[in-house]
C-alpha cells in the first residue's frame, strides 16, 4: 500500500482496498485451521492451503534477496516476481497478458490473468499490487495479497467449476509510486469494456502481524461476500479508514466500478477495543515493518492469512460459480473478420477455439454462405478446442462479385459459429510487388512516422545498405520509440510477405530477463516481439506471412520500449512487404 498523500481527491476517496484475514487470537499466533464453526454456506468454497499461499510467499522473498532485496516496480525483482506468476498461470490454463505502463514511475508491466469461462461481458475482478518499496522485498505489503490471489487462481482453476460470471485477476505495477498501474489499466478500457466489469475487489496488506479485519465500503453490495465469510467467523469486521483512497481499488471506484476488498492494516495502531475482540498488541501499529527491510516472510500472521485466502474463496465463489459439473463449451472466432480477394485469387484467415467450461473437445469445422464460385478450406479441418486453423477463401475467375457474410461453424458436442465478412472484386490476378514506401529509409521520413531520431545516418550503428536506417532506443535509460507507415497489401496474390533486417545490440548482461523489448504490430495483431535477449552481432533477416491482411490498408507498427538503465538498441533496415 502506498504512503497517504494529502490530496484533494484521496481524502475524498472510499478506498475498497482488500483487507486481509486477522487472528482471533495474539498476533504471534500461527494457527491456521479453519474454524469448524463456519457455516455451511460458506464451506461451498474451497478450502485454500495457507501453507501453498506461504510457499509463494517464500518464493517472492527468494527473489527480492536474489535482487538487491527489493521488488521495486521496474527493478528485476519485479520482473522475475510477474515471471514467477505468469508461468504458473499460463500453466494452469489462463489467458495471460502483460500490460505495459508506460506512464509508470518506473515503467513496467501489469499481469492480467482471466479464467476463459463464464460470460464475457460479466465480470468480476480480484487484484493486488505486486511491487514493493525500495527499502525491501513486501511481503506483508504487498505479497500477502498477491500470493493469496495467486492460489485462490490456481484451486479455481484446478475445481473447474460451472461459471456464471468471468473471473479476472490482475496483479499491478507502480502502486507504490502512486497507483499508477492500476489507473493506466482503468484508463485503457473503452466505457464498453468498464460496463464489463460488475466489481472489482482489492487485496492490499492481508497478513499483517498484529493485522485487524477490515473491509473496504463494508455496507456496500460489492462488500456482501467478504463480510458473510468474516461475519461467519465471529470476527465483527471494520471499515477500512486507514487505507481510503491509498490502494488500486481507487482507480476503479474512480473509473466508476463498483469496490471492496480485505485489508489487516498497516502503520496505524490497534485499538484497545480492537485487541479485546481480535486479539493481539493494544497501542501498537498493525504491521511494524511497514515499508521496511523487515517485511520478510517472518513478518506474516498466518492465521490473519489463512482467513483472508478462504474470505477471497468464498466471494469468488458467491459471486461467478454456478452448481453441478461444468458441461463442455467451446468459442469459435475469425482473425481478421473480413477481407477482400479478387476474381482467380484467394486469401486467408485465422479460426481460433477455446475452451469456454468443463474440458476441451474435437470440433470439426466448416462454412457456409459462400457466393457460387467460392470455396473454403481449412486447414487441418478439425482442432482440439484451444487449437487454432488457417482458413482459405478462393474464388474463381466467374464468382460473383459483392459482399457476402460467411458462417464459420464449430461442431463438437455443441455447435459454436462465427462470422466472415468477403469481398469479392471484379479485377483478377495480382498486382504484386514491394508496397513498403521508402523500405531503406533513405529518401527522409515520408511516409514513415517515427519518433525524434530514429530515421539516421548515424555511424554509430550502420545501416545494412545505404546509409540510414531505424535505430529505435538505445539511450539507456527509460524510452519509447515507434515507427510506423500505412501499408495497402494488394489483393489477388499467392504470397504476402513482410520482411526487414533487425540488428539487436545491448549493454545488458542478464542472459534470462526481457528488460527491452520491440513489438512488431500489424493492425492490431502483434507479429513478433524481440528483446535484449535476442542480441547479436550484425543484421538478422525476419520475414512473416501477412495473406490475412490482403486487400485491407493496415498499418506496420515498431514499438521500441527501454527500460531505466543499460542500453540496447533495435535497428532496422530493408523493410519490404512483397506481394507475388
């Protein structure tokens, strides 16, 4: 949880930060059993293991001490702290994103990770900041809440259970410096996306040693399940005063999403009345190694864990889990939705499936609504759902020309459909050629935009013909660089090929963390991405298959990002797109 600033807008702020589980009994207890007294409603979640919620503990104390003691957004702590999550989420079946913040303090990723059940236009959110301060490794403040969510993740997705709703968790950056991650992530959703999200709650500080239970907006509706859980267990929970406005719940309440979430405390001290009903030390601050370099893995109150984890178990399960085995569900989508292809010619598609509920299944695809004269194919004609196959729209030299909509089919033991915008031209064969204007970079910028820079003749990096080229980044501290130009991709052609020259040359000495990264876009569809691991002495070819995008104007998009110390630069030369 980041320190109390005295602004305007956070003292007017309702903070639904999560509140952490607190012992009913002397902080410097570690029972961690659940009370046999809870009711039966509640015992309809599972029982998540304080001990498995430990163990990730451990993990990310193991990385600040091998990291300089911190987990610092932006640091390699950090890094490998998203690593850690991000494997065993990708593991565990989720649909895993990085978000770069931009924007940060110190410029780093939020890790988004979404249980592909459930409705996707109904969603509950869970998160917690997963940076520490500088002065050491957050583990009460805040691995607490981020290892809770973490196994709370890993049991639903090991139960698979029926789901009504979609359960995102999201684990952010630079909260410390400000909130930071979670306000460039409320920000980025379009007013559609936030209309999604039916509450997002808040998990900051929940293993605090002489931790109380508090709850953000505790009269709340979006408060309800995690105020049954703790009510259950006699634990007469508080408001969350301390930590109003001062975690990410408030960039959603901000974005106008409604909050909670479980807090244990943090600088400020118990109450006498508090120790009477919680247990603990009267007089003396929730959690004494707030922001220091004693928040290790000895700074947790196990038991205030352990209900916190069960608490989250049981408003995940309130809120989106349904009753009865999940019956098996697939998706079907088309990559681009639409495309043109000329008389004679023929062009491509991505279908893609995914698993909606119980267990992956084979489904047999086909199409329909094709015009006279068009054929598709696919390629191979069956996947297992969560398989992906390329699909080929041909049409003769005699088609009919117009607009028609294709209905892309999924049959397994349901039947799942998308649909295909074609356009069929009058004009056949291919046009071909190169469509990449000023591919060598040496007549100025036209029709290239780029940033300040990065179109040069510098001989400090040599171009690989000529005498410019693109050097994106480079500088060795905190930097953005982009390149980018509208591109036609013709339509009728055989082939499509993207293709450039990448010469990749870093001052890092890490041989396994990303810390600079180039991002080579298509539309909306990234082809590639390249980074300071990729290093190596001279121009490497890269090309792609890029027969999605025939007939359509697109743009070709180079996105360098660097972060705040050692350099590596991107340099680019001979981008061709060649049509044949």
């Amino acid at each position: 949880m980041r320190r109390s600033t005295p602004t305007k807008g956070i003292a007017l702020a309702v903070f639904t930060a999560v509140t952490m589980t607190l012992a009913a009994q002397p902080a410097s207890a570690t029972t961690t059993a659940r009370p046999a007294a809870a009711p039966a409603v509640a015992l309809a979640a599972p029982d998540i293991s304080v001990t498995n919620v430990q163990a990730h503990l451990t993990q990310l104390n193991t990385i600040a001490t091998n990291n300089g003691g911190t987990r610092r957004a932006g640091s390699a702590g950090y890094t490998a702290s998203v690593s850690y999550l991000r494997t065993k989420l990708q593991a565990a079946g989720y649909t895993v994103t990085e978000q770069y913040c931009s924007n940060c303090t110190y410029p780093s990723n939020n890790l988004i990770a979404e249980w592909p059940n459930g409705p996707a236009d109904q969603v509950v959110m869970f998160g917690a900041h997963l940076d520490s301060v500088s002065a050491g490794p957050g583990i009460n403040d805040n691995g607490s809440g981020s290892a809770t969510l973490l196994e709370n993740a890993l049991v639903l997705a090991q139960q698979n259970p029926t789901m009504t709703k979609r359960v995102r968790f999201a684990w952010w950056t630079d909260e410390e410096q400000g909130l930071n991650g979670s306000e460039f992530y409320v920000n980025s959703l379009s007013a559609t996306q936030k209309s999604y999200i039916k509450s997002y709650h808040n998990f900051d500080m929940v293993g605090s040693p002489n931790g109380g239970y508090f709850i953000n907006r505790i009269t709340s509706t979006t408060a309800a399940p995690l105020k049954a859980y703790w009510d259950s267990l006699s634990l007469q929970p508080e408001e969350n005063v301390e930590g109003q406005g001062r975690s990410d719940d408030y960039s959603f309440q901000q974005g106008g999403i409604p909050t909670s979430g479980y807090a244990a405390g943090a600088s400020a001290r118990k109450t006498s009345t508090q120790a009477a009903k919680w247990g603990g030390t009267a007089g003396a601050a929730y959690d004494g190694c707030y922001h220091r370099s004693c928040d290790t893995t000895s700074n947790i109150n196990a038991t205030v864990l352990n209900r916190s984890a069960d608490g989250v178990a049981y408003a995940i399960w309130q809120l989106a889990v349904g009753t009865g085995t999940p019956t098996n569900d697939f998706s079907v989508s088309v990559s681009p939705t639409s495309g043109s292809v000329a008389r004679g010619a023929s062009t491509t598609a991505a279908v893609s499936t995914a698993t909606t509920s119980g267990s992956a299944q084979t489904v047999a695809l086909s199409a329909s609504g094709a015009p006279s004269g068009v054929t598709v194919s696919f390629s191979p004609s069956s996947v297992t759902s969560g398989g992906s196959a390329t699909m080929t729209v041909s049409a003769s030299s005699t088609t009919t020309t117009g607009t028609f909509t294709i209905t892309v089919t999924g049959t397994g033991s349901v039947t799942r459909t998308a649909t295909y915008s074609l356009t069929v031209t009058g004009t056949g064969g291919c046009s071909g050629g190169q469509v990449i204007g000023n591919s060598s970079f040496e007549s100025g910028s036209t029709p290239w935009t780029a940033t300040s820079g990065v179109i040069t003749n510098s001989t400090s990096q040599p171009a690989r013909t000529g005498s410019y080229k693109a050097w994106l980044d480079g500088y060795g501290s905190t930097h953005t660089d982009t390149l980018s130009q509208p591109v036609t991709v013709p339509a009728g052609c055989s082939t499509y090929t993207l293709a450039f020259h990448l010469h990749i040359d870093t001052a890092e000495t890490t041989t396994g963390t990303a810390y600079d990264k180039l991002t080579v876009q298509v539309g909306t569809t990234t082809l590639a991405t390249y980074s300071n691991l990729n290093a190596a002495s001279g121009y490497l070819p890269r090309s792609f298959n890029v027969g999605a995008y025939a007939g359509q104007t697109v743009t070709l998009k180079f996105t360098g990002t660097e972060d705040s110390s050692l350099q590596t630069s991107f340099v680019l030369d001979d981008v061709t797109l060649q049509a044949s």
